[in-house]
C-alpha cells in the first residue's frame, strides 16, 4: 500500500512542478487560451487526454463486456467525427477566431447569427455538457481508487479537484494542455502494460470469439451516430481550435488524435472481452474495476493507480477550465484570470458535492452523451455556413425535448440519442420565421 501512495503522491507533485513552472512564465493570453501558438503534436496529445477519461475506461469496457464487437460501431462513428471536425470544421473555425479573438462557444455562434441569445444558449449548453463529463470523470476514477482499498470515495473524489483545484488555478488553459502531454504519455503506456498483464497469454482469436449480448439496430445505429456527432458539441474541440497556432496545426493535431484514442479502445475491448470469458454476469459497470482486482498482477497494480488517475486528470482539468471560461467570458472580460481563478473553486466544489450524490457512472454517462448530441447539428448548421438565429434556437430546443421525452419513456439507454438526434433535426427544418428571423 506504501507504493501505491508513493506513486501516486510522486504523479501528483509532477503535476504541480509542471504546473508553476508554466505559471512563472506567462502572460494573460496564455492563462486564457494558450497563446494561440499550440503546435499539432501538443494539441494531439491534448485531444487524446480530454477524451480518454476515467469513466471512459469504465463505460466503454462495460460496453464491450455487454455487446462485444458491436461497440465499435462507436469508435467507427468516433474516426469519421475526428476527421470530419479535423479536416472540414476546423478550419472554418480557426480563421475567424484569429481575427475576432475567441474564448468560447458562445462566440463563434454570436460571429455567425450575430445574436447574444443565441451565443449565451451555446454558451450555457457547453457548460452542462463538460459538467456532465466532468461528473463521470470523478464519479469513475472515485470508484476506482476506493474499490482498491487506497481512499475512501469521498476522500479520491476531494483529492481529485483538489489537485486539479491546483494547477489549473495557478496556469490556466497553458496548463491544462502542458500537463495534458504528460497525461498521454502516462495513459497510452500503462494501458499497454495493464492490458498485457490482464490478458496474459490468451489468444486474440479466443478473445473476439467470446459470446456476449447482441447490440441490436437501434443501439448500433446510436453508438455510431455518437461517434460521429458528438465531437460537434464539446466545447474543449472549439478552444482548441483556438489556442492553434495555424489551420494546419490544428487540422493535424485533431486528425491524428483519433489514432492513439482507437488504440486505447481496441485494449479495452480486450480487457472487455477478456472479463465477459471469465466472469458472466457482471454488472457492465463494473467490469474495469473486476479486472484490475481480480487478473491483474500484483506487481502492477500501482501502475494501474497512476494510469487511472492520469485519466481522471486529464479529462476533468479540460473540462472544468472549459466551464469557467465559458461562465466567466460569456458575461463580461475584464479581470478575466482573477475571474476564472475564482470560478474554479466555486464550479471543482459544485461538481464534488454533486459527485458524493451520484454515483452511477453509466448512467451519467448516457445522460451526458445525450445532452452532447443536442447542440451536435446547430453547431454544424453554422460551420457549414448558416446563420439563421431561428434555425440555431429550433434545433437546440429539439434536441433538448428530444432527450426529455427518450429518458422518461426508454431511461438511461443508449438509443436515447437517437430521440435527440431526431428533434434536433425537426428543430432545425422548421421555419425560422418563428422567431422572427427570415
């Protein structure tokens, strides 16, 4: 136990000595968005930490446990979104960012309708999207580090934003990329080994033969359309776009992004199928937690720690700079950083109290892949060219019904999306007379 405390602490104070040092040799631009001069690699890397969370470690192996193959219908949707927002969103967002000065959502939609309404509604819906992942990063990695005997569940959840309480108040957005680089790194490698040492010898012939639940149609359909659209919707893609130093950069970074997070989730359908061989009849919220218990050695168990409390950083450190960036720029931006610094602490306590509430991670989960869906198709409505507020509004407001009516009538399931994807669609074909836009 002394090791896993030692590895641990060793992780975190890496963290913050990255973290001040970054702080030391900044200025406000790169508190607030990097100094818009991030190379492609840093960006890749960024990308990769954001979307590689602890909760994605316990939702998309329980997928895998539940419906096998079927799941990557996910990851397919994820490769076409990735290249899609890489290669054609991008740059038509990157160009006029430079020259207006983006921070957040909200802006690149006030750019194109020209309407505050409607940049304060974007604004407020990226905010409730990154919280709700936000609440899945924590909620993951506090059932993690508690099951292992190593913290209770509350006290890993107040470390958490404790130390992401740290490093993002002291350097910002520049930060949270930096120490993303880190995170990565420490997230790719683990996997492999903690992967190896759970699978050990069997086949991989064995591995994909495994029975396991059919996913049917519907589920399918929406695990794809996930993939692809959801990338539409996070504001941490936006900003990024905006920290990039060039449209090229940017492209480069975000297309190349997809290939170690398509790595990371062929290891954990691995582990996925492996578990569904050995144990039946787990509870798919379970199964991550499972296989570090009871197949992994012993000996690497303390990797394992550290690999899983990487992916609780990197993803909850993004998202949480990204909530009070968009809270604090989307009211007024003078003494912006004090500002921010300040949102930080209010909106890390939000989430801790929210997260000793709710703990079931899957269903957080699927709620928060829902909300994600409902701004996917007014944001690429405007990056294809549009710029009726009415068709902006209608589509959100369809989206957001569309997940009301799919948890009450189906709950927390994953073809929920396809009620959001619908009525955004509904929303976004209706006149926009109706609001009084022609």
């Amino acid at each position: 136990m002394n090791v896993l405390y030692g590895y641990l602490a060793a992780y975190i104070v890496l963290l913050l000595i990255v973290s001040y040092y970054v702080a030391r040799r900044q200025n406000e631009e790169d508190f607030l968005i990097s100094g818009r001069n991030r190379g492609g690699w840093q960006l890749l890397f960024s990308k990769f930490a954001a979307a590689i969370s602890a909760g994605y470690f316990i939702t998309y192996t329980g997928f895998s446990y539940e419906y096998g193959l079927g799941v990557f219908t996910m990851v397919l949707g994820g490769v076409i979104g990735y290249l899609l927002y890489a290669y054609w969103a991008a740059p038509r967002i990157h160009a006029p960012s430079k020259e207006h000065k983006f921070y957040t959502v909200g802006d690149f939609v006030k750019h194109k309708t020209s309407d505050v309404l409607s940049s304060k509604v974007a604004n407020v819906l990226a905010i409730l999207i990154i919280l709700s992942w936000s609440l899945v990063a924590v909620i993951g990695g506090g059932k993690i580090i508690h099951e292992f005997g190593l913290l209770s569940y509350q006290a890993a959840v107040l470390l958490t934003v404790l130390v992401v309480l740290a490093y993002v108040f002291l350097a910002g957005f520049k930060a949270v990329i930096i120490t993303d680089i880190i995170q990565s790194i420490a997230i790719l490698a683990l996997l492999v080994v903690v992967t190896k040492g759970i699978v050990g010898s069997t086949s991989l012939s064995s591995l994909l033969s495994t029975p396991t639940g059919s996913v049917d149609l519907a589920t399918a359909f929406a695990f794809f359309l996930f993939g692809v659209l959801s990338v539409f919707s996070y504001a941490n893609f936006y900003q990024l776009c905006y920290a990039a130093k060039t449209a090229d950069k940017i492209k480069h970074g975000l297309g190349m992004a997809i290939i170690p997070i398509v790595i990371t989730s062929c290891l954990l359908l691995l582990i996925g199928l492996f578990v569904a061989q050995k144990v039946p009849g787990l509870d798919s919220g379970l199964v991550f937690t499972e296989a570090l218990k009871q197949f992994l050695p012993a000996s690497l168990l303390p990797l394992s720690i550290v690999m899983f409390f990487a992916g609780v950083m990197s993803s909850i450190d993004t998202n949480v700079y990204a909530i009070c960036s968009h809270y604090v720029l989307n009211t007024r931006r003078d003494n912006a950083v004090k500002r921010i610094r300040t949102a930080v602490v209010v909106v890390l306590a939000i989430i801790a109290a929210i997260s000793l509430v709710f703990t079931d991670v899957v269903d957080v989960s699927i709620f928060a892949g829902g909300i994600s869906l409902s701004l996917s198709f007014p944001m690429i409505y405007l990056i294809a060219g549009g710029v009726s507020k009415g068709r902006f509004l209608h589509s959100v407001g369809g989206g957001v019904l569309g997940l009301i009516i799919a948890l009450v009538w189906l709950g927390f399931e994953p073809s929920a999306a396809l009620f959001v994807l619908v009525g955004s669609l509904l929303g976004l074909a209706l006149p926009p007379r109706w609001l009084h836009q022609s």
